[in-house]
C-alpha cells in the first residue's frame, strides 16, 4: 500500500472503526477484564487493511510500512477506539515480530496471519520456578524422537495460559552444554496431551497466569523455531521486542480528538474534591515523566520494528512505562479518597496491578543490569557458570 497521509489515514479508518470521545474508557494490561470478543472484532476489522501491525508484510496482515509510516498510523489510531488487546498482545508484540526474525517461511505463513487477525492467541512459556531473572537456567525438556521431540517439565507465571491456542516455549534439548548453549525453541499447541494448565491468582483477583505441566507432549520437529541450540537467541529477540512494547499499541488513554489535556487528567481533575498546589505539582511532574516515557518507548518500538533485531534501549523504555503507569496508578487511587480502597473505586485494579508491572518481561533490577552493562559500558556481573556444562552447574544459581 502507498503511504496515506494523516488525513487519508483517518478517512480509512473512519469506515472501520468508532472515533473515540472523552467518554470512551478503556481497561488497560487486562486488568479486570476476561473479555476476548472485543479485541477479537478490532483485529478482525483492521487485519484487511493491515492498520494493527503495518511493518508486517501485506501477505501477513500488515501493509509493509516504513518506521515513519507505521508512527504516523499509530498517531491516528489513538484517535479510535482500540480495545485493550491483553490477550493478543504476545502474539502481535512478541512471537509475531520473533517470527519475522527467526521462522521460516513455512512457519510465517501458518502463524502469522491468525495472530493479526486475533484467530490464534499465543502466550509465552519461559519462566521456570528456577528459571526467572536466571533466564538461561531452564530446565524444561526436549528430546528429539525423529520427527517429534519429547517434551515435559513445569513452567511459571505463564500469562494468558488458559485462552492460548499456542505458546512459544523454550526448552533445554542438550544438558551437556553451557546453560546459554543448550535450548531450543518451540511453538507447541496448548491443546496437546500431556499439557495441563493451573491458573494462579494475582493480587489484582484476576488469575490471568498460570503453570503450566508438560509431561511427555510430543512437539513436531517443524513447529521449532530457529536451529537446535539457538533458542537463546530467540528468546532475546522476544524479549527484547515485549520491552520495546512492540505491539502494545491499543488500550491505553491517549488523548481523546479534541481534548486539550490528556484524558486521565482530565478524569484526575474529575475525581479531586481539592486541587492544592502539591496536587497540581504531581500531576504536572507525572504528565512530563509520561510524556517523555511515551516518546521514549514509541523511539524504541519503531527501533526495534525497523531493525528487526531491538536492542538494551527496550530495556530504558521499560523502566520509564513501568514508573509512569504506577505513577498514575497511585495518584488516581489516592486522589479518590477512602473509597479508593473499595475494589470499584478508582484505580483499584491499577494500583494493584502496578507492583507486577516491575517485575513481568525482566524486573527493574534486571534492565538496570543491561542498561549498565550494554549501553553505559559499566563491568559485568560474575557469571561463573557460564562455561560450565548446565547438568553440572548448579541449579538455581543467580
Ligand atoms: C504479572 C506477571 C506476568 C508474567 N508473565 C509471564 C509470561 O507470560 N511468561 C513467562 O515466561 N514469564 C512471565 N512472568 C515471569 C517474569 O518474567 C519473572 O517473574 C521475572 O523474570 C522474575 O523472575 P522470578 O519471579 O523468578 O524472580 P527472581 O529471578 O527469583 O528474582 C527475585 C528478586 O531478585 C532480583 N534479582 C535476581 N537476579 C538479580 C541480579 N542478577 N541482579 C540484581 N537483582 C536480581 C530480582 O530483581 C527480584 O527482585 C510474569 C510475571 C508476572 C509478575
């Protein structure tokens, strides 16, 4: 497709989708909500036109479009109304861009057209009781029986487990070699015998994550993706992509046509009985905080979409998304009084879902590491098991 001004834009859109109104509310991450429908349409609406994932190729469910291009159709999406897409967002944000990357052409045409147009949910199957901030320490197996690979073991924290049609799934296929060395990454169907899903509650009440059993789940060769022994670098590519917040696009409150200050403030003004100077100041320092993080993300997202190969900036992104959405989180719970602390009030669920905000894709302390080591230079931590073939190495070392 030739690249469509704002106003060309908008004139596509409006046959499409509802023009948002500073009445439109949204949930954001998920947050109390279970409901997959509406996102299901929005994706199905726009995945003609390719307006959800533009960089992806037309035969995929994007339009081709160039960083800039894609920017400027961000810009006038946040004019519509785009439903929290939770559900699809590993899909969209994640496995889709890593697909891109490291499927084959096989494999892309299976995938990636189901995830645009929210057919096929996708979760991520990486975190291991012993295996969290340690990444690399998995210890889920896979064993290659010819064609198909034997897989069991437990998974953790495995979000948007129970509506997953697919999760991207890394395993350890030779325990001889160093923990970096020895995995390899699957796609594997969530209805295959031998998986079994427990959904966890959060303290937000939602139970949108779980662990995962596998025990003797029988993966087809074709459904790897990348080459045995090369599943780290996938999973860096998929990591790297969630914290850019590639995809993340849909949700949020970005400002409604029209408004001249941003919705969620003007919601804040609505809920405080006292506008004090103290108050005014939070919410002047929050508004430039989220300004700078939006710009700062949206760079790093359209790095990494450009590139296809993001790099440590998703790491900076994420900490100033995690320190903006507490932020706001916080000072609306607060600014509506007592009734803040009732589940129906006020950034309730928000406040309640922050805390994970700093430890889901990589806790801060772990960006703070690749930010010292892979932009400021700083020396690295002692990895002492590095070398050492992973059955010998200790478990559960950090
Ligand atoms: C809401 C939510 C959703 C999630 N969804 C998914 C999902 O879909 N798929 C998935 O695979 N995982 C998911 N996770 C798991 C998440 O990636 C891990 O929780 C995270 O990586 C931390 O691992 P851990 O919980 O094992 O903590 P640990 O690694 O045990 O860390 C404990 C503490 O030690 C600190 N620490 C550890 N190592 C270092 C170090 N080297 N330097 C400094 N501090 C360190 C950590 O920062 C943390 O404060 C989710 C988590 C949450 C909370």
């Amino acid at each position: 497709m030739s690249e469509l001004s704002e106003e060309q834009i908008r004139a596509e859109l409006d046959l499409i989708l509802e023009r948002r109104n500073a009445d439109t509310r949204l949930t954001t991450m998920g947050a109390g909500s279970d409901d997959l429908n509406e996102g299901r349409s929005y994706l199905a609406n726009t995945v003609n036109g390719g307006w959800h994932v533009p960089t992806w190729p037309e035969e995929h469910g994007g339009q081709d479009a160039s960083a800039s291009h894609n920017a400027r159709i961000g810009r006038v999406l946040r004019e519509f109304v785009v439903p929290d897409l939770y559900p699809f967002a590993i899909g969209l944000g994640m496995v889709g861009p890593a697909l891109l990357t490291h499927g084959n052409s096989a494999q892309q045409r299976e995938w990636l057209k189901p995830i645009a147009s929210g057919e096929s949910i996708w979760c991520q199957m990486f975190s291991e009781p012993e295996a969290g901030s340690d990444l690399a320490n998995v210890a889920l197996s896979a064993q290659q029986d010819g064609e198909e690979w034997i897989v069991g073991g437990q998974k953790t924290w495995t979000s948007r487990a129970m509506w997953a049609d697919w999760a991207i799934c890394l395993a350890r296929t030779d325990p001889g070699q160093p923990k970096h060395k020895g995995l390899t990454m699957f796609a594997l169907p969530m209805s295959l015998d031998g998986v079994e899903i427990r959904p966890l509650m959060q303290m937000n009440r939602d139970a949108h994550f779980s662990e995962v059993f596998v025990d003797g789940a029988r993966v087809l060769d074709r459904w790897r993706i990348g080459d045995i022994g090369e599943g780290w670098r996938v999973a860096m590519t998929v990591l790297a992509h969630e914290r850019a917040g590639g995809g993340s696009r849909g949700g949020g409150d970005g400002n409604a046509r029209g408004l001249k200050l941003p919705s969620w403030i003007v919601d804040l003004q609505g809920l405080a009985n006292e506008q004090s100077g103290a108050w005014r100041n939070q919410v002047a320092n929050l508004y430039a905080h989220d300004a700078t993080s939006r710009w700062t993300s949206q760079r790093a997202a359209d790095e990494a979409r450009s590139s296809g190969s993001p790099g440590p900036a998703g790491s900076g992104a994420k900490l100033r998304s995690v320190k903006s959405y507490k932020g706001r989180s916080y000072l609306t719970n607060m600014t509506s009084g007592a009734h803040g602390m009732l589940e129906d009030g006020h950034g309730y669920i928000e406040t309640m879902t922050a805390p994970s905000m700093s430890i889901r894709g990589g806790t801060d302390e772990i960006q703070r590491n690749i930010l010292g080591e892979r932009v400021l230079g700083l020396p690295g931590e002692p990895r002492l098991d590095r070398d050492v073939p992973w059955s010998e190495s200790r478990r559960g070392l950090i």
